[in-house]
C-alpha cells in the first residue's frame, strides 16, 4: 500500500459535563478511503495509538 499525505486541521472543542473549565476535546477528521483501508468500521472501532 503506497504511503499517501493529506492536510488536516485538528478539531478543538470544549470539553463538556463534570471536565474542568479549561479542558478540551482534540479531534482529526480521516478519509473513509484510509478506514477502509485499516479495516477500521462501525462494528470494529478500537485501535491503538
């Protein structure tokens, strides 16, 4: 599989509920292209960092 580069932009949000005052949530949108490609779908989402 050929090692393919895109540009993203991080999603940062404020973290809600019982989170402290200044805490936020860090998100990165990926192709679905790439998700498939990882095997990653609804039913088998867990993966390591």
């Amino acid at each position: 599989m050929a090692l393919e580069e895109r540009q993203a932009k991080i999603l940062i949000n404020k973290a809600g509920g019982t989170a402290g005052p200044e805490a936020k949530s860090y998100r990165v949108a990926l192709p679905s292209a790439w998700m498939k490609a990882l095997g990653i779908h609804e039913n088998d989402r867990e993966v390591t960092l």
